[in-house]
C-alpha cells in the first residue's frame, strides 16, 4: 500500500486528486460537456479553499462546448 503522506510532512506535500467519471447522461441537467466540481466551505461560501481534489463529470451527449472552447482559447499547455 502506498502512503499519501507520512508523519510530519507539510499538507502542501499530498498531490492533487482527480475524479473523472464519464457520463450518458447529464448529472445537473445544463446540457454542458463537462462540470468541474470542487470543495468549499459551507459556512463561508466566499472562503478561498483549495484541497487539491476536482470532480470531472463529462457528459457524453452535451452541447454546451465551454470547455472546448477554453482549451482552443489557451492552446493545450495553457498558453495563448
């Protein structure tokens, strides 16, 4: 078994995680290739959190191409 992160070390150290499932059918019902879904604070919506973990939800039968366009946008390293 491998450990994530052994005693002592920095939380800052754990690599990010990624759940990607793959969908016939629209979870959220907004037509959108894809949703990106990520943790926050409940009781403070505003708060600035990131834990490193992402839910990638593509739905295989969407239209709405915003992700696409973001990456043609950007180019595929990121760069525009």
């Amino acid at each position: 078994m491998r450990e994530g992160l052994r005693s002592g070390r920095e939380y800052d150290e754990l690599k990010n995680v990624a759940i990607i499932m793959i969908m016939p059918y629209d979870p959220f019902g907004l037509n959108c290739m894809m949703y990106t879904v990520k943790n926050k604070c409940v009781e403070e919506p505003e708060m600035e959190y990131e834990d490193g973990a992402s839910t990638l939800f593509l739905y295989t039968k969407g239209t709405k191409k915003r992700y696409l366009q973001i990456l043609e946008s950007k180019g595929i390293n990121g760069q525009t």
